[in-house]
C-alpha cells in the first residue's frame, strides 16, 4: 500500500511539475518574455554623423530620471538573393548598417501616463546642439500578448533628418 501510494504521489508530483513549467494565458501558452520598460532613442541616418552623446531626462509623476544615452549604431534586415528560385528555395537577410544611432534608457519605474521628456544633443567636438522638451505618452506593450500579463510600458524619441524631435508612434 505505501509503494503505490508513493507511486501516486511521485506521479502527480511529476504532472503538476509539468504543468506548471509553461506560462497559460486565456489564449495558450505563454513564453515568459520580458520587456524592459524606459523610452528608446532613434536618430536618422541623415542627423546622426551631428550627434556624438545624448542625455535623456525623464519627469512623471512629480519626480525626474536623468540618463546619459550610450549611442549604438542602426541596422535593418538586408536581404540576400535567392538562389536557385523556386518552392523549395531558401533565403536569407543580414544585418546592415543604416547610418542612424540608437540607444535605451532603462527607466525601471516608467508608467504609462504622460512623461515630460528633455533630450539633449551634443556634438562630436561636446557642444549641446539642441535641447528640445516634448511629452510623450509610453504604451503598455505585451511580449506574449494581453492574455499572458507583463503589461510593460515603453515610449520612444525620433530625431528627424533635420534635427526635430517628436514620439515614435
């Protein structure tokens, strides 16, 4: 009686282990992903040679974040050719340089109400080119969807050919 009793435990043991290995939302199953919540930064090609550093301040909810933005560079999928053509044919991209600049600024206690935001640009030679102030509003975004939870707000700063800054949308 004990070694089926034990057998039953170790069973059931084993199938809630299982079941509790994959994330569920309403609609299947979840991966777990995370997003990180803060505001990205992307320049154009065309402005980002004027630009050598950013700042990124941050105010909502009464209180300020000051971040110094690391400038990495853009890239965007390239595709290669296909050869031979046909059905069964594979292809591929690669990554290419796109002459912009990117960055993100972490901002671990981000919500998604209006945020105050002051980008400051400096040059390559360390002189501020532009100090422009907006509001942005970040959206709530879902790695895995809404059924799944992880709701992480992030919002984004474009900065435009001609050095205009506005919201990603």
């Amino acid at each position: 009686m004990n070694r089926n009793l034990t057998a039953a435990l170790a069973l059931a043991c084993t199938v809630l282990t299982g079941c509790g290995s994959t994330l569920e939302g309403a609609g299947g199953a979840c991966s777990g992903a995370a997003i990180r919540k803060g505001i990205s930064l992307d320049i154009d090609p065309a402005y980002a040679p004027k630009v050598g550093s950013a700042r990124l301040t941050a105010c909502w909810n009464g209180s300020c974040q000051d971040k110094d933005l690391e400038l990495y560079p853009s890239t965007a999928a390239s595709a290669l050719p296909c050869t031979p053509t046909g059905p069964d044919t594979a292809c591929g991209a690669r990554m290419a340089p796109t002459g912009g600049k990117n960055s993100f600024a972490d901002l671990p206690e981000l919500s998604a109400g209006p945020v105050e935001v002051t980008l400051r640009l400096i040059d390559p030679a360390g002189a501020e080119i532009g100090a422009p102030r907006l509001t942005i509003t970040p959206k709530v975004s879902y790695p895995s969807g809404p059924d799944c939870g992880g709701g992480t707000p992030q919002g984004g700063v474009l900065v435009s050919p001609d050095g205009t800054v506005g919201e990603r949308p």
